[in-house]
C-alpha cells in the first residue's frame, strides 16, 4: 500500500499539480485507508482491503482523466502558442501603427481562444517553418491562412475547414497575360512553401521566385521582377482593391477551391477536438458569420464539416 501511494505521489507530480494539491490528495487517502499516523484502525483487515481496491481503480481513473487532458482544452493555465506567418492580408498582418496582429485569423483565433478559456500567445515566423515548429511543439497551433492539402494532413491535423479559398494570378493592369496557360515561361513570383508555389512549379518552362513573405511576392510584382504573382484569391483582391497605384488586375483561376483550416501537432487530437467543438458552435451562433462579414463583406458559404482534397 506505501508503495502504491509513493507511486500516486509521483504520478499526481507528474500531472503537474502543485505541492499542496499533491499532499492534501495523498494525506486524505492514508486517511481513508487507516495508513496515517493519527486515523484510527477502525476498519477489519478485510474491509481494508476492499476499500483500498475500489479507492486504487478510482484514484487511477481520476488521475488519468486528469494527466489525459492536459496538453487538450482542459489545460486552461498555460497560452495557447498559435505560430502565424503575419504577411497576409487579410487574413494575418501587423498593424503600422499599433504594431499589433490584425486580420480574419486573429480574430478567429481570438474568439476559438474564448470558447477554450485559454489565453493566446501569438508567434509570427516564416509560413514554411509552421508546419515544423508543430512537431516540435513550439507552437500548439499554426493560423496562417493554411489550406487543407493531403500532403500536410500527412505531417499534422488539421481543424475543419473555416474558410473558403481559391487560386489566384495577379498581373500588372497592360499585361497580355489572361490565364494560368499563358504562364508558361513566364517569371513568377510566390510565398515559399504556398500552394501558390506548388503549382508555380507545375508550369512548364516557368521560372520561379520564392519569397520568405507572401507580402514580398505581391512587391516582386509591383516593382517590374515578375510577370505574375500565384496567390490566394482574397488576398489578390484585396491588395488591388487597396493598391490602385499598384495598377494590378486579378484572375481567378477557376480550377481551384482550398479550405482553410488551423493545424495542429499529430499527438495533440485534444486541441483538434476542442477547436472543431468551438467552430462549430461559432457556425451555429453566428459568430464565425460575423467575422466574415467583417472582413470581407459576404456571409460565410456551407463548408464541409471534414477536410476534403484540395483540388
Ligand atoms: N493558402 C496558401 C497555403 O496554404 C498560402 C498561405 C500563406 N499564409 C500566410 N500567412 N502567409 O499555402
């Protein structure tokens, strides 16, 4: 029995509860079992050893439930650590003037963050260093307008999908090109890393500049280094609608449709459970509807409640 509770000892410690927990949780269970130094042996042999069986499968049980959630939305005390790649707009970028994090992603951030009664820490790296620094549990979270493809749902999870995206070529106003065929040869300038670049790699004879940050990609454009940018579609549309003396013009290329989705660490299911559990209910409440319609002024479309293929 000493060794059993020296075992509990340990485990509660390793659980992370703190030295008073600790002790309050092992006295009262000598207590209970007659083991202490002032509890009276008021209990037969026989009685001790029932009571200590059923108080050993239920000490475990709770034990377990408790150490179990504690890398999931139970363990409220430690920030959620969400990595962004801030050059995104307007899904993630830094404001001029506050130098605070702003954009469709944060907001969502914020708001999953309230549901899960956690506090938010926001990490700002390259895009191409999320989906390592999930494995290496530098962040918990990666929101970064990442979209849902096979190959990264090999290396992380992902939270259903939360927003409806698309490609895009971006052009200057008087360029002769009008579609994703008329690339070919062309200089392109992308996000290292995107789905942007992927498929600037897929086109033939085309030659490809990779930019650590996607708002690097969109000046290539605009200071003569490119013939074309290969982007998201909203954050296109939103560059031109705000750069008129930019003098670029956007083409939609039709073949795509991407959702977005936050990724999170393989082993951490709890944080991908807990996040899916408060954008659902953000969908059925109407918040997630409201931040759309703040950032890009339509109500948000029916998205799939799994993960399709990126087509
Ligand atoms: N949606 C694209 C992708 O997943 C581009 C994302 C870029 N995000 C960013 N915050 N820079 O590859």
């Amino acid at each position: 029995m000493q060794e059993y509770l020296q075992n509990v000892h340990k485990y509660v410690a390793f659980c992370g509860l703190g030295r008073y927990n600790r002790e309050y949780i092992i006295e009262n269970l000598m207590r209970v079992v007659g083991l202490d130094r002032k509890g009276s042996m008021k209990f037969t042999k026989k009685w001790k050893t029932y009571i200590a069986t059923g108080l050993i499968i239920a000490s475990f049980g709770m034990l377990a439930a408790g150490c179990g959630s504690s890398s999931g939305s139970a363990d409220t005390d430690k920030p959620l650590i969400v990595g962004t790649n801030a050059t995104f707009v307007p899904f993630e970028s830094k404001d001029d003037k506050t130098q605070q994090l702003t954009g469709f992603d944060i907001d969502m951030v914020n708001a999953i963050a309230q549901h899960l009664h956690r506090k938010v820490e926001f990490k700002n790296v390259t895009f191409d260093s999320l989906i390592p620094s999930l494995n290496t549990h530098d962040i918990d979270m990666a929101a970064s307008g990442m979209t849902i493809t096979p190959e990264r749902a090999q290396k992380v999870l992902f939270s259903m999908p939360y927003y409806q995206s698309g490609m895009a070529i971006m052009v200057k106003d008087n360029s002769p090109i009008k579609n994703y065929e008329e690339l070919a040869g062309k200089t392109i300038a992308v996000q290292l890393g995107s789905t942007g670049a992927t498929l600037a790699h897929k086109i033939p004879g085309a030659q490809v500049k990779e930019f650590n940050h996607s708002n690097e990609a969109l000046l290539e454009l605009q200071n003569g280094g490119a013939d074309a940018v290969l982007v998201d579609l909203p954050v296109a549309q939103y560059y031109v609608a705000h750069h008129k003396e930019s003098h670029e013009k956007v083409i939609p290329y039709a073949n795509t449709k991407e959702y977005f989705g936050f990724a999170i660490a393989k082993n951490n299911p709890e944080l991908q459970k807990a996040v899916n559990e408060a954008l659902t209910e953000m969908k059925k409440d109407g918040e997630l509807n409201k931040i759309y319609q703040k950032w890009f002024h339509v109500d948000a479309p029916d998205m799939p409640i799994q993960w399709p293929e990126s087509k």
